[in-house]
C-alpha cells in the first residue's frame, strides 16, 4: 500500500474521532494501531497524530471542569472579585 494511501487514511480515521457522539472509538484506535504496526513509513506519523487527538481530548476535558467548576462558584459567591481572582488563578495554572 502507497505510504500517501495510508497517510490519507489515518487521517479520515483522526478526522472521526471528532465526530461527537461516535460509538466507534474502539474501531478506530484499532484501526490506527493496525495500520501503525502494518505500515512502518507511516508509523511515526500515526504516533504524533495520535497523541495529538489524545492532548485535545484532555485539554477539552479540563476545560469542561473548569467551566463546571465555575459556574458553581459564581452560583455560591456573591463577591464578584473573589470569583474573578479564582477563575484568574485557575488560568494561570491551565496554561502553565
């Protein structure tokens, strides 16, 4: 199989675990893992595509929490600043 067949491939694949909602997680990282261990000029590729997909799933993730978590204390504290200085702090730590 062409290296550029494969490289398309594995990038529809990445493209699909965006979808949200999709029931086909485990398919895919199959596939992935399949076409890594097949293919040795694409290897590296699929690597850094992957960790990639895995970075923003955490990232947006956290970036859940953090929503979560401040909606929560905006709701419990009536002090404007005090929750300014918390979501400030908590971005600080995010992009640190």
């Amino acid at each position: 199989m062409c290296w550029c067949v494969c490289v398309r491939y594995v990038t529809v694949l990445v493209e699909l675990t965006r979808i949200e909602g999709t029931k086909h997680g485990r398919l895919i990282a199959a596939q992935l893992l399949d076409v890594a261990i097949r293919v040795q000029a694409v290897r590296a590729f699929v690597v850094v595509r992957m960790v990639t997909v895995s970075v923003l799933m955490a990232a947006a993730a956290a970036a859940a929490a953090v929503i979560n978590i401040s909606v929560f204390i905006i709701h419990h504290f009536s002090r404007i600043s005090v929750v300014m200085e918390w979501l400030t702090a908590t971005c600080a730590v995010i992009y640190i």
